[in-house]
C-alpha cells in the first residue's frame, strides 16, 4: 500500500448502484448492517435509471400520448397535427429522471448508505481498490461484497459508439440528439421494438433488420403477432433473416449494406440504431484476484442465494446473466443481502414478468406456450380475444389478446401472456397466479370489474373451464378412437332399425 493512501472497513460492500446494487445496499441498512455503496454515477440508479428503463418508457409513453391523439378522429375528436418541441421533451424526460435519481440519493441517505463515486477494483477475496474517485479513499476492507457492475451494450463488428456519432446505441438514441429522416434500427428484441416506435412517432421512417426469422423471439407468435400489425403499418421496412454486412460512417449519414434486407444492397441512413444484445460487466474489476468463476460469455456463476465461488462475495444483476431486467435484479440483490444478515433466502421465483412497452404493450410471465412446445409438455391454453372485450371496444383497442397456459390435469395456471394497452401493469395479477399456484377455477371464480381490460384475465381462465361469459365455450375435439366407436355405434343402431 503506498503511503498517505487511506483504507476503510466496511460490512458490506456493493459495487454498482443501479437497480440490483441498490436494493441490496437498502435490504441490507434495513437489516441493520454497515453498508458502502461504489459507483461511477454521483447518485445510484444506474443503466436503468439514466440510461435506460426510465428515459426510454418516458418516451414511450409520449409515443403512445401521439398516436391516441392521430386516432381520435376515428371517435370524433379532431386535433391540430400535434407540434414537437425537442428541447422541452428532452427537459422533461431530464426532469422525470432528476426527480427519480434524487429520491434514491435520499434514501442513501436516510438509510445511512455510504456512497462513494468512484470504481471499484478486486486486489483481494477481502478488499478493493477504488480508481476514478474524487473521495480521500483509496482503499475498502469488507466482511461481504456484492458485484452488481451490470452490463455494456454490445456494438456491431468493426464499429463503436462515439459519443455525438451517428451509429447510436439505446443510450445515444435515449439522448434525443434529433429525429433523423430515415433511421435504421438493427435489433427485433425489446430495445429495438421499443426505440423504433418512439422515433416512427416522431416522424422518423425506420427501418428495422434482425438476424433471427422473426421479432420478439422471447414471446409467444399470437401475442407478437398485434404489434407486428402496427410496426408494419408505422415502419418503413422490417426484414427479419436479414444481416447487416457492412457499415460506413460520414459526417452526413451511414452507409449500410444489408443482406437479405431492402432490395438496394446499400441503403443509406441518416442515424443508425444497434440493439443487438448486451454483455456482462464483469472484466477489469480484479476477478483474478479473487475466488470468483465465470462461465465462458463472462457471466458471474452464483447459486441459489446469489453466492460465488468466493463465499464473502455475491452477485446480483445483468452480471449473473439471465434474464436482463430490473426487477430480477431488485430480487436478487434482496436475496444476498438478507443471506449475508443471516435469515433464510433464497432465488426462488417461478415466473419472471417480461414487458415490451410498445403500444401495443406485450406482457407474459412463467411458461410459454413456445416453451412448452419445446419441451413436448402438453398444455391447454386458454384465450380471450380483445374483440370480445366492452372495454377494449370503448377505447378502440380491440386487437388485443389474454392468455393462460394451463396444465390439463391438474387445471394449475403456468403462463399468462398478454398483448394489449396496459399489458405491464395487467401481467402482475398472472405473476401472482403462477407464484401461488393458482389454478384456472381460481382466477374464473374471482369477481374482476366490468367493463375493465383486467377481467380478460377471467375470461381467459374461464375459456379454459368452458365457462367464459363473453366468448362461446370451445368445444373439445374427441380423440380419434373416441370418434372411431361413434361411428361403430351409429352403424350398428341404424343396421338394427
């Protein structure tokens, strides 16, 4: 240690302060433990927060406020083509992250979570070395860590994201540096769909490309299938089994070969957005210099109470890989923290919510119809067309569609997938459903209001039982054998007569 450098103890360490580092540092305060928060941001939040979750369904939520006013007309409200300031919409979009990030600094606070700006570097299984840091401190000693770094977005070979560039990632894109005339968006997953709506509605024409044969690959075909009626109608272009092959960047615009794409081999484009995936954060943090084993991608190996192979030290987060979400991250970091005070915790949640915030929103949790084609596991689903819905009809959002995916012997609920306006805030009623094992008589049985986009959750569990009041009862197909005696029966009764 070099000398006039100064070195704190603390019990629990967490490097990364954004969804999953602060649950974990609020859960473990709460627990009456000393706690030291690390993170390159002067106020937690992270990716998330100021460059992710929150900017980008801010702008959603603008996209959908737009598009509700262009078809108003169809009820008989005119409106004036709305008018777009940029400058004020990026000063609000600012202004509902400030407020967000200087809450949880509250909480810090309050809580009496020590947070240090800086970055935190492994020099042992027991301390760090904080680089990048306008604090005294130079070194921590802790009892526990936990590594919630998060991930990086990955950029296309041969290429990378310079700040002011034309080739942006979601966080350039999430900027608002202006709405470009022609856009490509390289990525069908939930930041692609996502971004590309926001910037359709701000009178973009975008193009969207994506390797795989279709968009949204996590979710089920019928619950993609309304949004890709709308993206087809926004969009310019969507090309699925389609590469982009070649990208050249000038001051003016982007060069983008693209195979399998538009029929011009060569498109230009004013911007260009790539969405294609993320990578953990997990190198040039000292990993080597602890216990700490990844797998070959770089993700941190954790077990069941988010444990490394370095027993002082925990993982939570994108880092650990899984599903990349916030809210997963929120429930492991509570889980290492509560593990670390010594009560009984484990991961152990059956269904993990997914939302794409696009209008229309898709929302589904636990097994997938998909899944379980996969697996050859034999499901009976339940489903409730929007069309049927006298909510959905007084909004005039009737392509939509609520699902369950249900275990034919014992009736329990294993999925719920929902496509339609408000599909994120619906999902969690499904979430509880698989959670406790619900069966399908429970959720038919429950009195949802009417008329409300909620009871299509009724509905569906009731399609299943045959007892849906707004859809007829579907009749079973008898089995074959089954149809084969009817048959003999028939014969034989008509040759006795």
């Amino acid at each position: 240690m070099v000398m006039g450098e100064f070195t704190q103890e603390t019990e629990v360490l967490i490097l990364g302060g954004g969804p999953g580092g602060y649950a974990a540092a609020f859960r473990a305060a709460d627990l009456g433990l000393d706690v030291t928060m690390i993170d390159l941001e002067e106020r937690p939040g992270g990716v998330c927060l100021f460059r992710g979750c929150i900017p980008s369904k801010s702008l959603l939520y603008i996209s959908e406020l737009l598009h509700d006013t262009r078809r108003a007309g169809e009820m008989g409200l005119s409106y004036k083509e709305p008018e777009i300031d940029l400058d004020k919409l990026r000063e609000w979009k600012d202004s509902v992250i400030d407020k967000l990030a200087g809450g949880l600094a509250g909480l810090c606070k309050k809580r009496g979570v020590q947070l240090i700006r800086g970055r935190a570097v492994f020099e042992g299984k027991d301390r760090v070395r904080i680089t990048d840091s306008d604090s005294d401190l130079n070194h921590f000693k802790f009892k526990h860590a936990i590594i919630a770094t998060g991930s990086s977005v990955i950029s296309l070979p041969d290429t990378e994201f310079v700040k002011g560039g034309r080739i942006m990632s979601s966080a350039g894109a999430l900027s608002l540096p202006d709405i470009p005339k022609k856009l490509l968006v390289v990525g069908g997953g939930y930041v692609g769909v996502e971004l590309g709506s926001v910037y359709a509605t701000l009178g973009s024409e975008v193009t969207l490309v994506e390797m795989a044969d279709r968009l949204m690959a996590g979710a089920d075909r019928d619950l993609v299938k309304p949004l890709l009626s709308r993206l087809e109608e926004s969009f310019e272009g969507i090309y699925t089994g389609a590469k982009v092959t070649k990208i050249e960047e000038d001051e003016e615009g982007v060069d983008v070969t693209i195979e399998g794409g538009p029929d011009e081999s060569e498109v230009r484009f004013d911007r260009v957005l790539v969405a294609i995936g993320r990578k953990p954060n997990s190198e040039e943090i000292g990993l080597d210099k602890t216990g700490v084993k990844t797998d070959d991608r770089g993700y941190i190996l954790v077990d069941e109470q988010q444990r490394t192979d370095e027993k002082r030290i925990f993982a939570v987060g994108d880092v650990v890989g899984g599903m990349m979400l916030a809210h997963k991250a929120m429930y492991e970091g509570k889980v290492a923290a509560e593990v670390i005070a010594g009560q009984p915790a484990a991961f152990d949640a059956v269904a993990i919510p997914a939302v794409v915030y696009t209008d229309p929103q898709i929302a589904w949790c636990g097994l997938t119809e998909t899944e379980a084609k996969a697996q050859g596991r034999e499901v009976k689903v339940g489903r409730f067309p929007w069309s049927a819905s006298g909510r959905a009809a007084s909004m005039q959002i009737s392509k939509g569609l609520t699902k369950m995916i249900i275990d034919p012997e014992t009736e329990r609920i294993l999925g719920v997938g929902i496509v339609g306006r408000e599909a994120g805030e619906m999902i969690a009623e499904g979430v509880l459903a698989v959670e406790m094992g619900a069966l399908a008589e429970d959720l038919a049985l429950t009195i949802h209001p009417h008329p409300t986009l909620s009871e299509g959750e009724e509905e569906a569990a009731g399609a299943f039982l045959g007892s849906s009041t707004h859809i007829l009862p579907r009749k079973e197909k008898q089995p074959r054998k089954n149809k084969d005696k009817e048959k003999e029966k028939g014969k034989k009764e008509k040759k006795e007569k």
